[in-house]
C-alpha cells in the first residue's frame, strides 16, 4: 500500500500538529470575536440589539404577506414559455480561446453553458472559462455605453467624429493600425478587409498575449506552412511533451484532453504521457513518467533526443551536449512506434521548435498524429508584428490606433514602451467591451457586446466552421464590433445581413444538402457547427532529409545553464484565468488551482527542497526582480527554478479581479522576435512579510487510507482489480445493522473513472453555474468557508521532490447508509426512493450534526448570507458583488437559493432527474440513453464521469460498476455510496 | 369575602361579557358563512339593483334631458369653478350619495360605484375609479358621461338624472376629494383578538383563585371558568398558528374586473386556452395581453361591465404595459411545483385544486396550499400506470396491478413522498 500525503503540512509529524491545534491563536472560532475579520466590531449590547432587532424583524416581516404580482406578458413572444429553458447553439470565443456550445436560456436569459455534441472540436465538452463565461455577461463592469475621453457619448457623435479622423488621416496618408488577437472569423475578417480597403494605407495587425509565434515560424521554416497543426492525441500511443500543458493551458486544451482521455482506457488501449517541465502543470500531473527540469536544459535535452533519433533514422551523427537527464529509454519507445507518437514542445524558441519539428518528421508522426488538413487557426499572430508597431509608435509613424480585445498595456512585455508610444498616437479608439489597462489609456471607446448578445461566425480550425448567435438583447448601449467596423467603412449592413450574405456566398458552395442559402443558413445556425464533410487535402512541404538546424545557436543557450546558483523562473498560464482576460469573473477566481489548490491569488512556486536550503516558509514574501510575491512550496516543481503565473494583478478589470495578486508581465523579455515566458535571477530576497493563502485543500490528511487506488497497467492486465484488493476485502467483511434497502425503480449513481479525470475542474464551475453555489471571496476560503458542492482533491504520492499527482473529485457520495440521515435532528436530509440523499433546506435550521457525521466532507454549511436570500442586512457577506441585481440573473430558478444557517450539497442535479422523467412521461416513452446528464458529468472533456440509473444493466455505467477497477470511497465504513470510483490505472515506463 | 367583591364582581361581569362576544361571534361566523357560500345570488341582487334604476328611468320619460344640455353657454362660467368652500363639498357628498332629492327621486352613485372596499364583484367601476379618471377631465366631461353616455348600458342606467350645473360641479368636487381619500375599507367584526384577550384576563383571575386566594370554598365555578377559557384559549392559538402565513380563502380585487365565472363558466373556454403552458410548463402561466385579443378584438363590449373593463386590456396593449395582477396562487420559493407534471402526467383536473373556477366571479384561493394538502392528495389519488415511462420503469407495480395482486397504487407508491420531489 502506497503512502499518499496531501502536502507538505501533513507530512509533518503527528504530535506537531497537535500542538498547534491547542494554541488558542489557532483556533479559528476564536477569529470570529476579532473585530478585523468582522466587518463591525461588536460589543455584547451590539449583540444584545441584535438579538432584539432579530426577533421584532422576524416577527413582524411573517405577520403580513407580501402582496405579489402576476405580470404577464404584452404580446407573448412565441419562442419563451414562461418555466421552460430554450437552448440556442452558438460559439464562444474569447481572444484564442473557442469553443462549441449550446446556451440554456430561462425566460429570455442565459443561465448556463453547456457543450455543443456536434462539434468534431470540442465535442460537447467544455472548460471552466467557457462554464464561467455566461457571468460575465452579468458584469456591471462591463462598459455601459461608448465613451468619449471618459465620459459618455452617444454613438451617433462618436462615429461622425472618428470617421472624418480617420479620412483626414487617409487624405494625409497617414497610417491606421487595428490590433486585434487572432481573428478566426471568417466574416470578421472579410469586413476588416472591407475597412482596410476603405481606409488605404491602414493595416491590421494580430497579437495573442500568450504568443507561439515561435512555432508559427519554425512551421514555416519545416513545413512551409505558417500555422498551428492539427494535433491527435488520440492517434498516439506516446506523448513526449517538453513543458507543453497541453491538458491545462496548451493551445486547444478542451478538445486535447478529450483526445486524450479516449486513450485512457485501461480495459482497451493505453497511450502514455511523459511530461519533462519545470512547474508541476495539470499535464505533469497526469503524466505516466515526469521528469522535473530547469527551462534552460530544454534544448540540450531535445537535442539529445534528436541525436538518437537521426542516428537510428537517417544514420547521422550530431556532436551535442550531455544531456542532463536519462533520456535513452525515451528514444527507444519513441522509436519503437513511428507514426504513433507526439512530440511537442511548450518553448517559445524558434530553435527548439525547429528541432521538435523534426524529431516528429523523423518519426513519421506528420501527417499522422500531427495533421495539417484541418490545423488550428485559433493563434496566428507573430510576437514580432508587435515590436514592429510599438516601434512605428514610438516613431510617430502610427496616426490612429484601433485596438480591439488584446490589451498590451498589461501583457506586452515592455508596456512602458507601449504607453509611451500611445500617447504619440493621434487617434485611439478601444473596440473591447470590457474595462482594461490599454483602454483606459485611448481617447475613445466603442464597446463590443459579450459574445452572448452578438452575431459571428468562427473557424477554429481548418473546415470547422460554426456560428454565434445572439441568445439576449443587449444589455448596455454596446455595438458589436464588426458593426461598428462595418459602420466607419460606409455600410449600412448590419453585421447579422452580412454573415447571411458572407455565407451565401462561401459556405453554400462547400455543400449539397441545400440549395436555398436561407434555409442552410437556418439549419447550420439552429445546430450551431457546419462541418463539410470531404475537407481538402492539405499538402505539406516535407523537409528534405538534411534540415539545416541551427544548432550553433542552441547550443549556445544551453551553455550557460550551469551555475546552481542561477534561479530560473517558468512564468504560465493558470487553468482558471489564463491570461487575465476573465479576472473580473468571481466564479474563476475562487476556482482553485488544479494542482496548488489555492485560489484568488498568483504565488512564487518553489521546490520543498529549494525552499529548505533557502530557508523559505510556505507565504513568504519574495521580491523578484521587481515584483514581490508569496512563496509556495509546490512539490514537483524543479530545484533551482522558481513558477508563477501570469494573468493576476490586474488594476484596470473591475471590482473583483482589481489587486488580485501580482502581475509579473514586465518580467518577459523577447528574444529574436518572439517572447520568452522564463528569466533568470541571481538573487532572491525576502521581504518579511508573510501571507496566508485561500487555499482549499490543507484542512484534511489522507491518515493512510486508500482513497485513491492506483495500479501499473501490466498489474492491471494480469489482474483487473489490482490495487483494488480492498474492495473485495470489504464487500466480505462489511456488515450493517440495518435491513438493505431497495430501490426497484430507479437507482441514481456515478462512476468517476480515475484513470481519466486531468482535475481540470471544469466540473466544479459547471456545477457552480448549475446549482447556483455562492461565491464566498478570499477570506472566507482562508476561513474554510468555501462553498463547492464539488472539489477535486489532488493527492501526491511518492517523494516530496518528486511526486505522482492523483486527482479525485469529490462530490456527495449519496450513500445507501447515509450518516448524515441518522443524526439530522429535523429530518432535513433523507433517502429517497430512488437512492438520492436528498437535503431539505426549508427544514434545515443549522445544527451541523451531518456535516460533523459525513465522512467525506462534503456538505457545506450557509456560514453568512453569502447569496443575499437571508433577511437581515448586516449578515451579508458579499465583497465580489454576486447578490447585485444584474449578477443574480445568472442563478438557475430550478434551484433554491440558500439562505443563512442551512447545510447544501450536491443533490445529483436532480432538477434534470425530475425535468427529464417528467419528459419522458408527457412523451408516453422510457428515458434515453445518458438522457439524463448532470452539470459535472455533462461537460467533462475527459468522460471521467459517467451518470446514470444503477438499475439499467445495459448503460454504460453499469459495465463501469462491473468492472474489476470499481471501489468506493471510504468503503470499510459500510456507508454503500452511489458514487463509485474506478482506480487510476497508470502507464509507466518502468 | 366582601373584601373581595370588586374583583369577584369583575370576574362575573368579563365571563357575561365573554360569554355574550362568543354568542356574537358564532352567530355573525354562522351569518358570514351563509354569505359568502353565496356570491353568485348577491351579485345578481345587485344587477337587480340595477335593473329597476332603469325600470326607473322608463318612468320618468318626460324629464327634460335636452333642456339640460341647452344650459351649456349659461353655466360655463359655473362649469369652470374651482374653489369650493367645506359646505359645497358637503353637498357634493351628499349628491353623490343620493342624499338630495333633485326632483321627485333621488340618484345614490355609490349604489352602482362602491365607495367601500368589496369582497364581491361588482361590475360597475367603483367610486375611486372613476374619480381618479375625472382627476384631469372637466366637469364638463362628467355631464356628459352623466347626462348622456355614450355606451348601451350606461345609456340606460343613467336615464333620466335631473342634474343641473351645480350639482355636477359639486360632485365633480367631491370625486376629486374621494380621489385622495380612497376607498374605505369595512370596520372589522369583533375579532377573535378581543375574545382572546378576555379569556386570558379570565383565566389569569381564575387561576389566581384556584392557586392563591381561595375566595371560594366551592372551587367548581373557578375549575367551569378554567376548562372553557382554557379550551378556547389553546383553541384560538392552534387555529391562528396551524394558519399562519396560509392565505385560504384570499380574494385580491384585481385591476381588471375579471370574471372567471363568464369566461370559463357561462362562455365555456377551456382553461388550457389562455393558460396554455399549464400542459407543458411548470407554471400555468398568466395569459400575455395578446390572447386576449384573440377574443377581444372583436369584443369590445360586456353585457355587464360595458366597455370600461375590456378597455382595460386594449389600453395594456396600446401602451405596451402589462396589467398587473395580483397573484394568488404562490407557494415558498423552495416548492418546485410543476404543472406539466399534474395536468400531463398526472392527468389532474383544473378544479382538483383550483375549485370550481367556472363560478368565481372574483378568482380566490381554495385549498390553503400546505404541505399536508398536497401529501394527502398524494396519499389518496390513485396512478394510471399505463404510461410507457411507468411501465419500464415500474413494472413490478404495473405487473401485480394488471395481475390484479393489488387494487391501486396511490402516489406515495411511486415516490410522492419522497422530499426530493418538490424541494431542491
């Protein structure tokens, strides 16, 4: 039996921990008398007040209901019925990120995202950003209306003003300049074209915050394509990649883990993930073998791979460096499969890029697991592109700068630069429809609507085209901003005519089914993707066997990397905010890390062993260069280098996301053109000061049980349920007092498959967004407040230095023996008929006892009036704005706001139990297969979580439950839950 | 036992009077009852009412209406008054209240137009109705509505009416007076509160005798005393408590004088008509202002209201504002209720839980909306099986019932227990 530990603090010994629980300081009770953490210092004649004022509210507010209104419609508008959601299929795009979605609207409002099944991207499945999504749209932050050097104006002024600038520049020959990110809307950049060609001499340039510029070029260089390939992952059987998180963060990580999870089947075919980095990504950590590194060892490692390979391939010898890791059995497996493996590389180096293109020519993966039919168009800009313009700024050469969605006054690496070259700009006006650092600096702001009130088209990749569609009026006097375009070139479209037309015009001849374009245009907006079957065949310029690498170049890089002093630092992209763009959004920023488990803040990740010999506590304050920021011993990072995020520390976003963190962008650097997301430092300092992070999961040690199981993949093929000998030990052993009960009818369960969940918590905001959970803000997460009705817990196992990471989401496990139901002294939580452990909050009244009984922690108690359904005002707790007017539009109405003083937890969305059995019964027919789907298990990219009725022998979730893998949490306790786990079978080299 | 006389004295005079207030009570309950079991006789007294005004005005044929109106050039400058001293305003009352004899008759408004909050559906537009639409109009316009209306029904009610210029001024000036008051609601009966408070007075002077003072030797009259008050008090607690927050009963006049009784009772439209999202929604929906132009737009006059109350509707959809009902039916936020789910599924009347509708001239509340009221309706109604969803699902109970092994299955047989099927 494995030993598991969760981190560093329970790794420590037994009798330490005790001690610190007794010190009085440490109890967290204690805090709620501090008058710092209470809003008001209370007094006991305060509380005495209360007292009274509580009881004369209470009695007077229930002597008269309130009168309330029935308000119906005028004209009823055919689509709604009142109580019923209507789903529209549309796209989400936010600067590179894309996906494919159908939009729930509940009486003329989006309330939830969900994935789009037709999509051969995405396929259904979706990421947390895209689930948090719908509340931006409720941002009050949002810019309400165009903007004139801050104060509002009307559009009509605005327009007549810009247009005759921007004449007067054209009349003077003067330059325009729009600065997007990548455009993949092929009717957006027929009108940027349109305004260019009205405009001339204007020109329009791509910057992605988050640049592969680095392998746009070495593309061109090897393949004579400047573009991202189709990547498939599910054609590999090995997975190489070299600080690429490509399950995380990486490119197109929705469909990517969806690739990757269908080849995480234990029972039938196995890839195998090796991840050699420096941060412990959300890739590392499900990697099968991981190999910790410092960024500048990347190349030499590469090269040595490459090495092996030419000299077996092509029989040539390169004089390289050592490599400083083993990399031999690597070689060999990638050489044992040629055309069935991936390697990919995370670097933003030309060079290195170079090489990785190789190695995979070499291994014949081109053309087979790495595609150019249907490449990524997603992320086209150059970093290059950039330098340029902020040159021609600073020169005076650029007379007006329209800048749309990018926001390089936070994320270009020398903003100074920028800003300096702003304000020689005669002209800028900002597109985007939300605040931010660059738009507080232009003179004029048009707002873009949210994605959910605007019409577009999108073509993520090669021959995927799909459309968005307007799912709510708009809610602030915004303009889309191809109108907006559309409007300055001189037309008179509207945006809407001209994505019709665009699509009469270049969709309708790529298929045959329709021939009227009204009705194509129809049928492809109602299922939201037009996918044409046959996609052209791509040619690639294969290389000629003698790619001339510029080795010199490389080496050089590599050479310095010797001095074990030199601290390296990794700067990444966290799953929740990526680059920064969401961070007014509550629900992502109280996401915790996948890996470190902390939210609302970014942190300097530093190895437990780095953090020993440097003498460095877990919230230290760290001054980098010159950021300073809190330290966080991460397990699995290198030795030697220190990660931190980027995307926090934002100053310009909103009330949530502003002073979250520290922003590090100034830290980048470029080189050759492209940006480098690593520094090195000589010297770090600490500051003194100390931090206490909102971190979720510290709270509860694993005390040496299996939770988790894991098993090799020979174990398992000799063996079905190796690892899992418990769970027979149990079955035998187990014995209740109580008579079984039976559930005839239906019996609601789960299969969590181990091996397949990434912990990409994706589940956790969809059911967030689902069963309307509050938001309770950092410093009642500090306070173990948080309200997730499902968290992903992530075990480390192995050395402190060098962990495996395991993912277990846990959610309620809606046991047979429920403990909880024994000990709630109102009856407030019971077993239904068919299996639920249901919670009754209207009978609730607080005592706990079940939270106290539940073994797996899973209930979560309404500790203030996080959601704004209590009663008495000084009770709420709401510094993100959640309980406002607007925010609130975003709650489900199929579920009960909770209120002060009541237990919730997960209830197996049985909202969509009841609504999809009340369906089948007006349909006078049985329930579909997976008809039933909840929030969790409907969006997981991976297919780790499969739903469905226990009693159905054919579903697929009963051939899960039969498995050998199969066991369940706890199980020695006898509590028989409905949730069952199937051990993570791992594939290691060994 | 003199010493004691006051308080002896008070204690016999409080149980008389309890005693007495009870007997008021049950009658006056008992009165009520028979009263309100019989809305549709009084509406159509008051209609009645109506009928012999008219009945009236065919007498007094010879009444020179036109004469009236020749007036017009003469009493302009009485039509434009507007300062009216305590003493007109009075008048003014008083001729609204057909308190002045004009003539040989007298005219009472507020026979036709309620000054005081009904609990009854009275066709007519109440007196803070039409006052606070003659707000902004002149006296002039009331003339003319009075003396010579333009709708049949009015036409013919307002037959008749020997008005002269002043009079109508005055009464011009009381509506604007009554705009500001309102309508005055009804005194309320004794109320149980009173009852309440005596008894426990009698109580509390009761137990004192029984415990401490000892007046009497012969405890019985004190224990008599004790059991009824006692009975009465905890009575009155359960009653008031079990009710609490329930609204049984609750009748809202509704900004529209709608009649569910001429819509779905003597025109027999099917509920699912305007409530069409009942069979496939949780909600049964207010019917949007639209449908009711389906009718509407070609009806554009009742045979009681006259065209005030459709004017209503045309006026909601002209200026684009919803009317705003006042809702009676509510259950908490925290009851998912679904309609689809009884009228669908469960193949449930309209009137299982909303009564008989077709007769409610004014739409109240019948059940009281507890849970115990839904539980035992599941407890006893019985579940057709025959549904495809039952029969793969719950073939056992479909099986056995076929078998004839069991007679029914109820509700709670498939789950209408479970807490999860309404709260979540």
């Amino acid at each position: 039996m494995k030993k598991y530990w969760k981190d560093i603090e329970s790794k420590k010994s037994k009798e330490q921990e005790r001690r610190m629980e007794k010190t009085p300081e440490e109890n967290p009770l204690l805090e709620l008398f501090k008058s710092n953490t209470i809003d008001l210092p209370a007094s006991r004649r305060d509380f005495l007040k209360l007292c009274g004022f509580g009881l004369a509210a209470t009695a007077f507010s229930s002597c008269q209901s309130k009168i309330s209104k029935a308000v119906p419609y005028v004209i009823a508008p055919p689509e709604i019925t009142p109580g019923e959601a209507v789903f529209y299929a549309s796209s989400y795009i936010n600067g590179n990120d894309y996906c494919s979605i159908i939009v729930k609207t509940r009486d003329g409002r989006p309330i939830k995202i969900e994935g789009n099944p037709d999509s051969g991207i995405t396929q259904g499945r979706t990421s947390a950003r895209v689930q948090a999504s719908v509340l931006d749209l409720y941002d009050g932050g949002r810019f309400h209306g165009p903007m004139k050097t801050g104060i509002s104006a009307g559009w009509e002024s605005i327009d007549t003003e810009i247009i005759s600038k921007l004449q007067k520049i054209v009349e003077d020959k003067g330059t325009i300049v729009l600065l997007t990110p990548t455009v993949f809307s092929p009717s957006t950049k027929s009108v940027i074209a349109g305004f260019l060609q009205k405009f001339k001499g204007s020109e329009w340039i791509q910057y992605d915050a988050i640049s592969y510029s680095a392998m746009l070029e070495a593309n061109k260089t090897s393949f004579g394509r400047q573009v991202i390939p189709d990547y498939r992952f599910d054609k590999a059987d090995l997975i190489v990649s070299i600080g690429a998180d490509f399950l995380g963060t990486w490119l197109s990580p929705v469909e990517y883990t969806k690739q990757f999870s269908s080849g995480r089947d234990p029972e039938h075919n196995m890839n195998r993930l090796i991840q050699i980095e420096s941060n412990l990504s959300l890739t590392g950590s499900n990697a099968d073998n991981r190999i910790q590194i410092k960024p500048s060892q990347e190349p030499a490692i590469l090269l040595n791979i490459y090495k092996e390979i030419l000299k077996s391939v092509e029989n040539r010898h390169i004089d390289v460096p050592a490599s400083p890791v083993d990399i031999t059995e690597i070689t060999k497996k990638l050489l044992s499969m040629p055309g069935k493996s991936i390697v990919i590389s995370g670097s933003n180096v030309k060079q290195v890029q170079l090489i990785v293109n190789d190695i995979n020519r070499l291994l014949e993966n081109i053309g087979k697991t790495i595609q150019f039919d249907s490449y990524l168009r997603t992320h086209a800009a150059l970093d290059s592109n950039m330098d340029m313009l902020i040159g021609k700024m600073k020169k005076g050469a650029v007379n007006a700068l329209l800048v749309y969605n990018v926001n390089p006054a936070y994320t270009w690496y020398n903003r100074n630069a920028f800003t300096e070259g702003l304000k020689k700009v005669g002209l800028t006006v900002s597109l985007s429809g939300t605040p931010d650092e660059t738009n507080s600096l232009v003179q004029y702001i048009c707002p873009d609507h949210h994605y959910l009130e605007s019409w577009n088209d999108a073509e993520a990749k090669k021959e995927h085209f799909s459309l968005m569609q307007p799912v709510i009026n708009q809610i602030f006097d915004t303009r889309q901003m191809a109108d907006t375009m559309l409007k300055w070139s001189g037309s008179t479209m509207s945006y809407y005519d001209f994505i019709k037309d665009y699509w009469g015009g270049n969709m309708m001849k790529r298929q045959s089914e329709y021939t009227d374009p009204v009705t194509f245009f129809d049928r492809t907006l109602q299922k939201g993707i037009f996918e044409p079957a046959v996609a052209p065949k791509v040619s690639v310029e294969k290389p000629g066997k003698s790619a001339s690498l510029p080795f010199d170049s490389i080496l050089k890089k590599t050479g310095n990397n010797s001095g074990k002093n030199i601290i390296e630092i990794v700067f990444y992209e966290t799953v929740a905010l990526g680059e920064g763009r969401q961070a007014n959004n509550p629900w992502l920023q109280e996401l915790p890390d996948p890996v470190t488990k902390i939210c609302w803040d970014n942190y300097a990740s530093v190895s437990p062993a780095f953090a020993k010999d440097y003498n460095l506590n877990d919230g230290d304050f760290l001054k980098l260069g010159e950021v300073e920021a809190p330290v966080h011993i991460q397990p699995g990072q290198a030795y030697g280098t220190i990660g931190i995020a980027l995307g926090y520390g934002r100053l310009k976003c909103g009330k949530v996301g502003d002073k979250v963190g520290t922003d590090v962008w100034t830290m980048l650097s470029s080189e050759s053109g492209n940006i480098v997301y690593t520094t090195k430092l000589d010297q770090i300092v600490k500051t003194g000061r100390t931090y206490i992070f909102a971190q979720t999961q510290t709270h509860h040690s694993m005390e040496g049980r299996a939770f988790v199981r894991e098993a090799g993949l020979t174990e398992f093929r000799n063996n079905p349920a190796a690892g899992n000998e418990l769970h027979a030990y149990n079955l035998e052993h187990n014995k209740s007092l109580y008579k079984e009960r039976k559930y005839p009818h239906h019996h609601w369960g789960m299969a969590i498959d181990l091996s397949k969940c990434t912990g990409c918590a994706n589940c956790v905001i969809a059911c967030q967004a689902e069963n309307n959970v509050p938001v309770v803000g950092r410093v009642e997460v500090q306070r173990v407040h948080e309200m997730h009705w499902l968290r992903i817990d992530r075990y480390y196992t192995g050395e402190e230095d060098n962990p495996e990471v395991v993912f277990q989401p846990v959610l309620c496990q809606h046991c047979q023996n429920a403990p909880c139901e024994n000990v709630c002294p109102v009856a407030a939580t019971s077993h239904s008929s068919e299996g639920l452990n249901q919670m009754i909050y209207n009978r609730c009244f607080g005592t706990r006892y079940c939270n106290n009984n539940c073994p797996y922690k899973v209930r979560r108690f309404n500790w203030f009036n996080f959601s704004g359904a209590g009663t008495l005002a000084g009770n709420l707790r709401d510094k993100e704005g959640m309980t406002g007017n607007l925010r609130r539009m975003v709650l489900n109405p199929d579920v009960t706001i909770r209120a002060q003083g009541v237990i919730e937890k997960c209830s197996f969305c049985v909202q969509r139990i009841q609504a999809a059995k009340l369906k089948a019964k007006y349909e006078n027919r049985a329930l579909h297969e997976n008809e039933i789907q909840t929030a969790c298990s409907q969006s997981c990219p991976a297919n780790a979580i499969v739903f469905g009725d226990m009693n159905d022998l054919k579903s697929e979730l009963s051939r899960l439950i039969n498995s050998g893998r199969r066991y369940n949490l706890l199980e020695e306790l006898f509590t028989m839950p409905s949730v069952n786990y199937l051990t993570k079978i791992k594939n290691k080299i060994l | 036992m003199r010493k004691y006389f006051p308080v002896v004295k008070i204690k016999y005079l409080l149980s008389l009077i309890f005693f007495s207030l009870l007997m008021a009570t049950v009658l006056s309950d008992s009165l009520q009852a028979t009263n309100t079991n019989k809305i549709q006789p009084k509406d159509t007294t008051r209609i009645q009412v109506k009928d012999t005004t008219k009945v009236h005005g065919k007498d007094s044929l010879n009444l020179p209406v036109k004469d009236s109106i020749s007036h017009v050039s003469s009493d302009s400058t009485i039509y434009k008054r507007t300062i009216f001293s305590s003493e007109d305003l009075r008048r003014g009352e008083r001729l609204f209240f057909g308190l002045v004899y004009l003539g040989d008759k007298s005219v009472n408004c507020a026979d036709c137009h309620n000054t005081r909050v009904s609990d009854t559906l009275n066709w007519n537009p109440d007196a803070l109705e039409i006052s606070r639409k003659y707000l902004e109009k002149s006296s002039l316009d009331l003339r003319k509505v009075l003396l010579k209306p333009a709708g049949p029904k009015m036409k013919q009610v307002h037959k008749g009416f020997q008005l002269g210029a002043e009079d109508i001024v005055l009464i011009k000036a009381y509506m604007n007076k009554f705009a500001g008051i309102g309508l005055k609601q009804n005194k309320p009966v004794i109320t149980n509160l009173l009852l309440l408070i005596v008894a426990s007075i009698l109580f509390l002077l009761s137990s004192i005798d029984v415990v401490i003072r000892k007046i009497y030797k012969d405890q019985r009259i004190n224990w008599a005393i004790l059991t009824v008050t006692g009975i009465f008090i905890t009575w009155i607690l359960a009653i008031n408590a079990i009710a609490f927050g329930r609204a049984k009963g609750y009748a809202p006049a509704q900004p529209i004088k709608f009649s569910h009784a001429v819509h779905a009772g003597q025109n027999k439209t099917d509920c699912n008509y305007c409530h069409y999202t009942a069979r496939t929604s949780k909600t049964a929906g207010i019917p949007a202002g639209s449908i009711c132009l389906n009718c509407h737009f070609l009806v554009r006059n009742g045979t009681r209201s006259g065209a005030t109350e459709i004017a209503k509707v045309l006026k909601a959809l002209d200026d684009k504002k919803p009317v705003k009902w006042v809702r009676i039916y509510k259950l908490p936020d925290f009851v998912f209720f679904s309609h689809e789910q009884h009228v669908s599924a469960g193949k449930i009347t309209c009137d299982a839980c909303h009564g008989n509708v077709k007769e409610m001239n004014r739409l109240y509340q019948v059940p009281d909306l507890s849970m115990g009221w839904c539980i035992d309706c599941h407890k006893t109604r019985k579940v057709n099986l025959s549904n495809e969803y039952y029969k793969t699902y719950y073939s056992d109970l479909y099986d056995s019932l076929k078998a004839g092994k069991i007679d029914s299955v109820r509700v709670t047989g498939i789950g209408g227990r479970d807490c999860g099927k309404c709260h979540y």
